[in-house]
C-alpha cells in the first residue's frame, strides 16, 4: 500500500477527511446500511445540523459524502490511487468548522492502493455503484431526490476537474477520468444514462465553473449558520 506524503494528507484533509484515530466516532458507513439505523441517523443529522427539514439534513450528510467522493476521484486522477477500504472503516464524527457543527470524515491511511490502467475504468464504476447504495439508503430517511443528492458529489467533482485540466500535469488523466464518466457504460448496472453527462451535458468544466449549474436545491438555506448555496437554481 502506499504511504501517503503531506502534501495528499493536506488534499485529504481540504475535504474533511482524516487519517487519525477519533475518539468519539457517530457511526460509520456500515451502520447507513442498515435499514434499522435510518431513523436515528435522521435523528442525529437533525440534530448535528440544527435543520429546519428532514431533507436539508439529510442533504447535508449528502454534501460531506460528496467530499468524500470527490476526494476519491482527485486522488484517483492526481495520484492513481483510490481508498479501498472495508464500509466500517469510514467513520464519521462531529467536528466544527467555520463556527458551524458538521461531521468530519474519519478513514484508515493504509487502504490507500494503486490504481492500474486497465482498471481504471471499473474502479470509477465502483465508486459510482457505491454513491448508488448510500444515496438508496439517504432516501429511506426522508424525501430527498436522486438529483439532489448526485448534484452535491457533482459540484465538487466539476470544481476538481475544472483545475486538474488547467495544470499540464493533470490535464490528460483527467480528461481520461471525465471520458469514463461521461459513457453510459460505468452507469449501467443502475442507470441508462451517464448521469455527470447529464449534469454537464458534456461541456468543458471551464464553461461551468461561473454559472449555475444544478438544477436542484441542496437545502443549505434551511440550515442555520449557513448560507445559502450561490448555484442555487431556487433563487
């Protein structure tokens, strides 16, 4: 496994994401599986978050999952590598940030692995197929739609992908990494259509990044202490 240098700690941790132990962890990602856990994790999202919705809430946990995600596919482009490890070992705790109570997400540096070129393009369906479950298992706690909740992954992955393709470095993996997303083929086990096609509607991140592009509400205006999202087509 490869040992991960400051400079990927520093990514890891612009995205709420830690390496080090927590003492008090809420849950982990084992626990979203289980149907039995839905109620009391609405329960806890809506009091971490202060919500004045289920579905802000729950749209928050969307967004700190999304950075997660996200950090993912940075990696994966940037390093070639991927997290790969087990659902409990993604633990999630209350951390504060800009004065406001959210949860950091807490992994195990050593799961870290290479990612070959051949597999590069199942790799990216996993990570897709795993976004899937966790958004089934959101929307068994309130009514938050499919396109909220793929639009707050999308959001930070664009923003990703807009600066990877402005280094010379990055550039050609990542267009590489878009092209995957962009075929129906990575999608099909739970959707017929490519769904970050979709959402750009396959133009250059850099035509993007400046104006809005969801076309669902996060619910960050329901949530005291913030504010509300400027791409938000509800203004």
């Amino acid at each position: 496994m490869p040992a991960l240098n400051y400079d990927q700690i520093r990514v890891l941790n612009s995205y709420s994401v830690f390496t080090e132990d927590t003492d008090r962890p809420l849950f982990t990602m084992e626990n979203l599986h289980k149907d039995f856990f839905i109620k009391d994790f609405r329960n806890l999202m809506m009091g971490i978050t202060q919500a004045t919705t289920e579905a802000a809430a729950i749209s928050h946990f969307g967004r700190r999952y999304g950075m997660f995600v996200a950090m993912q596919f940075y990696m994966l482009s940037t390093y070639d590598e991927i997290w790969d490890g087990k659902l409990e070992d993604i633990r999630f705790s209350l951390i504060h940030e800009f004065g406001n109570n959210t949860l950091g997400t807490f992994i195990t540096a050593k799961d870290f692995r290479y990612v070959d070129d051949h597999e590069r393009a199942s790799v990216i369906q996993k990570l897709l197929i795993q976004c899937h479950l966790v958004f089934q298992q959101l929307r068994k706690a309130t009514s938050v739609s499919p396109l909220t909740l793929w639009e707050n992954v999308f959001g930070y992955m664009l923003w990703n992908y807009y600066e990877m393709l402005e280094n010379p470095l990055l550039a050609d993996r990542a267009l590489e990494d878009i092209e995957i997303l962009e075929d129906t083929k990575v999608w099909q086990l739970f959707s017929n259509k490519s769904l970050f096609y979709q959402y750009t509607e396959g133009k250059n991140p850099s035509e993007l990044v400046n104006r809005p592009v969801r076309k669902s509400c996060c619910f960050s205006k329901d949530i005291p202490g913030l504010i509300t999202c400027e791409h938000c087509p509800m203004k």
